[in-house]
C-alpha cells in the first residue's frame, strides 16, 4: 500500500466532527441495568483492569466515565527521590531518544522539534534535551500527571488533524505528531525546562486540562492559542495535569540530555522501552 493510498481513506473523512460524534455517544448517560451491561462489555472487550480504580456506587453510567475513572489512593507508587522524573502516564513508552537535530516517529523517520511545539520560542530549550513516547491504548487509565514538580508557566494550543496514533499511522502519516492537534503544558522545574505534550487523535479528539479551562475539539475553537502565566502556577510531581477523553499519545520534553545536569548521581540511562506505569522512574 502506498503511503497515499494508505492516508486516503481516512484523510478524506471529517476527523474532528466524527471524534466529537464519537465523544458525545460514549457519554450518553444509560439506564442502570442497559448502563453496566455496556460498561461491563466494554470492560472485558478491551481487558480492562479495574482493580486500582475508584468505581462509583452503582457503577459507571456512561463509556465515557469508565475512560475518565480516577484510581484509589495509593495505586501509583512514587521514587522517594523527588528529583527523579517520572512517567506522567500509564501506557507504552515507544522510544527515549536525545533530540538532537529531530524526534524518531519510528525507525528511519524522524519530524521536528519546532512543529511538534508549533513554532513556540521555548523550542530552543530543548535542542540538546530528551524526548519521551508514550502511547495510551484504550485499557490504560486516561490522565496525564506532571512528571517532576515545577512551575506552570505557559500552555499552548495547535490546532490541527487528528490521525490515530497506532503503530500503523506511525509508519504511514510522515510528521503525524507535528500535523495533528496537541496541547502543550511547559513546567519550569529544578532539571530545566519540562514540556508536556499531550497529542489528540482520530475519536479521541477531546483533551481537558486541571490547571486551566482549556477543552480541546469541543466544536469551538479557543480564542487564545498561547497562555502565558504572569503569576506561575506550582504543582508537585504527580499531581494530575489533564486528560484524554479516551486514549492518545504524550511526548515528553526535558530541557537535559545529559544525566549529569539532573543532579541525581544513581541514574546512568533512560529507561527500556515497553509497558510503563504513572509514577515509574524515567531513568536508572
């Protein structure tokens, strides 16, 4: 299949007013009986662990509850050291790679740091830094965490496509991260500069954030793209940034390449690829 060939048949499809339809059918509220008889489906189709998570009295009413559940206190466990970043998501981790003169997609396809952050000045920052790939499938728990503690000094918005994130697009959507809709959390912290970036996709176009009142892909686009925070924002590593309405990616920026600039003398390399929990170190 050639790659436009490959592109077409979803190309040419209302990405963001299907994703919206999409979004709005699994938060229909259901009667109780038909409402766990859904849910229960749903959870077994896709192997869904509900172990850890809060499960209201009478269970969830909707889909789209059971994507947004929350987890019980203490189902995520924390490095005592509090210098150590972490992963802000339950998901895979696809690849941990210096930036240097590009982000790997996958194998022999790379897109840039400055479309990825949409032309943002602080892209500079993070030339000689780290990135971080984690893809959220639809069994993990769906809220982005911060990854470090630090300072919420800006976020931004880019509008954009919203191809999904598999591994299939991965190979045939050149620059997919940099041509679909992202939202961006910049953390000023201890280890440098911390970009957050959560990454839409096709029927999961619908981002929220906890710091702010940004909602992405709700038929309205924000007045503003870019927020600036005069008086920045404080939160603690761990402390819940935002959400995806069903399942996306996160690239994770940090200012450092170098082990040596986090200050935290017992880490020698990013962590191996593969599953990865909220809370697990990025680093050993």
């Amino acid at each position: 299949m050639s790659l436009a060939l490959g592109k077409a048949p979803l190309g040419v499809l209302p990405q963001a007013l299907l994703s919206r339809i999409t979004g709005r059918l699994v938060r229909v509220r259901l009667p109780p009986p038909f409402a766990q008889f859904v849910v229960n489906t749903f959870s077994r189709g896709f192997r869904i662990d509900l172990s850890d998570a809060i499960v209201p009295e009478g269970g969830f009413k909707c889909i789209g509850d059971l994507f947004a559940r929350s987890l019980k206190a203490g189902a995520r466990t924390f490095p005592e050291n509090k210098s150590l970043p972490v992963s802000p998501v339950d998901g895979r981790l696809r690849s941990a790679r210096p930036v240097q003169d590009g982000l790997e997609q996958v194998k022999g396809q790379y897109y840039s740091l400055d479309g990825l952050l949409g032309g943002d000045p602080l892209a500079e920052r993070f030339r000689h830094g780290i990135a971080f790939n984690f893809y959220l499938s639809p069994p993990d728990y769906h809220h982005i965490h911060a990854p470090l503690s630090g300072r919420i000094i800006k976020s931004r918005y880019v509008p954009g496509r919203l191809w999904p994130v598999n591994d299939w697009a991965l190979a045939n959507v050149p620059s997919l991260f940099c041509e679909n809709e992202r939202l961006i959390t910049f953390l000023e912290t201890d280890s440098g500069l911390v970009a957050v970036v959560m990454v839409g996709a096709f029927n999961v176009g619908r981002i929220s954030t906890d710091y702010d009142s940004w909602l992405t892909n709700s038929g309205k686009r924000p007045n503003e793209l870019v927020r600036e925070y005069k008086d920045p924002q404080r939160i603690e590593r761990g402390a819940r940034l935002g959400s995806f309405h069903m399942g996306s990616s996160v690239v994770l920026l940090m200012e450092h390449a170098d082990l040596g600039r986090l200050n935290i003398p017992e880490v020698t390399k990013p962590r191996a690829l593969g599953p990865v929990r909220l809370g697990n170190a990025l680093f050993i």
